[in-house]
C-alpha cells in the first residue's frame, strides 16, 4: 500500500493537528492512501503560507495506512 505525506524543504512532515515535525517512532504524521487528498492539503497550506516550499512524497505503508518512512528515498 503507497501512502502520501507532505514534506517541508526543511525535512520537517506534516502531522495530522497541521504542525511541522521531523518524524519519530509513532509520530503521528498526516498520511493518506490518495494523492489528490495530500495535493489538496499542500495546496491549502500554500495558501496560508505563500512562502512555504513542500511537495508531496509517497512512501510505502503498512496494513493501517501508518508510513514506512525506511522506504522514502533519501
């Protein structure tokens, strides 16, 4: 299963409350199994912050939809 994220050029993903963090074990990231749904968010974001530079990264996830971030390319 391929799930997306958005990642800030600082390294830092999106959690789910909408806040910056560099991903830990467990961290609650912001992940969805539909790319249109991350584009829309990025999109809502760039709005808000015109100076942001994000982009949406897909990644592999495991059975819940949670993100293998090992499997992102450096």
């Amino acid at each position: 299963m391929t799930v997306y994220l958005i990642r800030a050029q600082s390294g830092a993903f999106l959690a789910r409350d909408l806040s910056w963090m560099h991903p830990a074990p467990g961290a609650d990231l912001f992940a969805t199994p539909h790319r249109d749904v991350a584009v829309n968010q990025l999109v809502e974001l760039t709005l808000a912050d015109p100076a942001l530079r994000a982009q949406v990264v897909s990644c592999a996830g495991d059975g819940q939809g949670k993100p293998d971030l090992s499997s992102l390319a450096a």
